[in-house]
C-alpha cells in the first residue's frame, strides 16, 4: 500500500484491576495511537479475546499494518454503549498519559483498570 513507511507493532491490554480484557474484546474496543510527530497519523488495533492487538495506520480509507516510526499518543477507543468497561481516563490521550514509541524492541503492554 502506499502511504507512509510502517514498522509492525503488536502489544496486549492488560487489566490491573477490576474490569474483564474479554469485555473490550467483544464490543469491539481498539487501542488508538496517534503520532506526536505527526497528528493526523492515527493507527487502531482490534482487541482480541486475549487482548493481544496489531496496529494498522489509517491511510486515507484503507488501513496499512504496523505504525509510523516515532512517539505515539495512547487511547481506547469505544462507542458510548461500551465505554463502561474502562475508566474513562484511558478513553482519551491526555488522560491516559501514556506514549509509545516505535519500533518497539518487544511487545508493548498496555495497562488499565475499570
């Protein structure tokens, strides 16, 4: 695909307390990166039932895997309907307060709570 170079990033959600990673993974919560560098550059990745996520950056309408190189901004994204399964802190960049870089030596963790 065309569109900025890519490097692959997987990691997983972990829930430190309170909260089910299973609840996030059947109403369709990804984890969302946006580049600090690079704003409009955003990335989502599908929780899956284990938490595990691959990212793929959004390029116009298609997805290409993997994220740009760089510092990324971390969030949840959910719908209204399912934003009761996390504390709302992680629903947004500036309160989630994490940054990820990329390449990534391994597979990030990404820790939250209800």
């Amino acid at each position: 695909p065309e569109g900025p170079e890519t490097v692959p990033l997987n990691g997983k959600v972990l829930f430190t307390k309170g909260g089910k990673v299973l609840d996030l993974a059947d109403h369709s919560v990804a984890v969302q990166f946006e580049s600090v560098e690079n704003p409009q550059m955003q990335a989502f990745g599908t929780i899956l039932e284990d938490g595990s996520f691959s990212m793929v950056t959004q390029i116009d309408t298609r997805g290409k895997p993997g994220v740009v190189p760089g510092a990324h901004r971390v969030r949840l994204n959910t719908d209204d309907s399912s934003a009761r399964y996390v504390n709302p802190k992680f629903l947004n960049y500036a309160t989630f307060g994490t940054t990820v870089k990329a390449p990534a030596e391994k597979d990030v963790v990404i820790e939250v709570w209800k």
